[in-house]
C-alpha cells in the first residue's frame, strides 16, 4: 500500500501586497515529500525557498493552491506540533542556559519537569552536547549553538524538521563537521527534513532529494533524487556521482535564470 506523502503542494502561489505593489513570491509550486526524505531548498536569494519553509510551517498563507502536512492543513500540523523549526541564528536566550533553552518550549506545551529533563538530556546526546546543559550561549562556539538550536527543535519528538539554512554563516570547516552530524541524527531519528541551503555540496551531500529554484516568483526548475548511499563520508564529495549531481543543480539554476521574470 502506497503512504501519503508527509508533504504535499499543488499549484502553489504566493503573492506579498507590498506599498509598492505585490511581490509575485512562489508561482506554480507542486512538489510530494516522503516520510523519511532528506529534501534540501537551492536556489538564488530571493527564490522564495525560505517563504515555502514558512508556508510549511503555517507562518506564512499561500494566495492559491494547495498544501497538506501530515494530511492535514499547516495551520493543524502547527497546532499538532508536527515539526520542530531550526532558523538561521541559533536564537538562544543568552539569560539562559542551553538546557534552559532547550527546556523553554517544553515549559510552553506544559510537559511536567520530569518529562522535561528526560528529553532535555536525550536530545543533548543526540547532538553530542552532553555536558553542557548548564552552558551558557556565550559559552559555546557558533557551531556549539547551532547544535543546540537542533536540539530544542527535536526536544518534542516532531517528525518533520524544517531547517532554515542554520549552517550559512559558518566557516567551512565547521559547516562539514555539521553536515557529517546531521546526516547521524537523521540516519538515528528517521526524522522528515526539508533544508534550505544556497551551497551546492551541501544540498548534494545531504540530501536523498534536491529541489531547484528559480528566481522570483520561485518555481521549481529540477527536482533531483539523489542515487548516493545513506552512509556518506565527506570523501564521497570527490566521486563521479556527486560531481555529476553537483553539475545537474548547476545546470538547473542556470536554466532558473533563463526565465522570463
């Protein structure tokens, strides 16, 4: 028997009214993402990658068109708690500890503190930040609070995890060590992810699926499903297969820019 896709767009459009007039932001999105996708978001600034991120996430309302998460309207998956949000800053409280942090929407949903320690201590080792629940944000390194963003995000054991580009403002190093973590908590959790990245390594080696964007109004150009094996050394990035798909999302967002806009 076939599963519904986890989510689900058809003919989606987004128009921003703006003072100077309306800012065409998505025209004709359809796209079905699968339980247990890896699904990265490329495309030049201002695609409108981040606006279907929010459009998930029920932050944001499509003009037409239709989208489901979990079969359900965004704005009901919201209120089921059916995703945890990574944004691009780690957006910790720096008044706070990063179990504090990590606590904070626990504290919103109303778990008991017992429940609260349990899941603050299992998602700190699943990011491999154990140890450092008393920290605080200007404690740990940039890559450190990354991490712990994650960990707030995964505390209440949603399914889907929408990512923002959370590594873009790391150096390179730390930006590989992240991809090789997060490509571990996927394999452990079976989590669904859509990922918004603008780095074509990045979108390659992560992800079992890589949806291009044009420039606004973004429109998907390619849609790639990615035929590298789940277990990914940062050496794979050398092989003819992902130079190949490398060179498939380049072609794509060259061909993005061939639009008429």
């Amino acid at each position: 028997m076939t599963t519904a896709p986890v989510i689900s767009s058809k003919g989606l459009d987004l128009t921003f009214q703006t003072g100077d007039g309306p800012v065409h932001a998505l025209r004709d999105i359809s796209l079905d993402i699968e339980k247990g996708d890896f699904v990265s978001f490329i495309g030049p600034s201002g695609c409108g990658k981040t606006t279907f991120l929010r459009v998930m996430a029920d932050l944001e309302q499509p003009t037409a068109g239709d989208i489901t998460v979990n079969g359900t309207s965004p704005e009901a998956a919201r209120k089921a708690r059916a995703y945890g949000y990574v944004f691009q800053a780690a957006g910790l409280y720096p008044w706070r500890t990063i179990g504090g942090n990590i606590r904070l929407p626990l504290e919103i949903m109303g778990y008991d503190r017992a429940d609260q320690d349990a899941r603050v201590s299992r998602v700190l080792e699943l990011v491999e930040l154990g140890g450092f629940e008393k920290k605080y944000p200007w404690q740990l390194s940039g890559g450190m609070q990354q991490r712990a963003s994650i960990a707030r995000a995964l505390a209440f054991d949603a399914d889907i995890l929408l990512m923002d580009e959370p590594f873009g403002a790391l150096d390179e190093i730390v930006r590989d060590h992240l991809n090789e973590q997060l490509l571990k908590l996927w394999a452990r959790t079976n989590k669904t992810i859509c990922f918004v990245t603008h780095s074509i390594p990045e979108a390659v080696y992560l992800s079992t699926k890589i949806v291009v964007m044009s420039p606004r109004p973004g429109r998907i150009t390619d849609v790639i499903d990615s035929p590298l094996p789940k277990e990914r050394p940062l050496e794979i990035r050398d092989s003819p297969e992902f130079i190949e798909i490398a060179h498939r999302v380049r072609d794509g967002l060259r061909a993005g820019h061939a639009y008429d806009v």
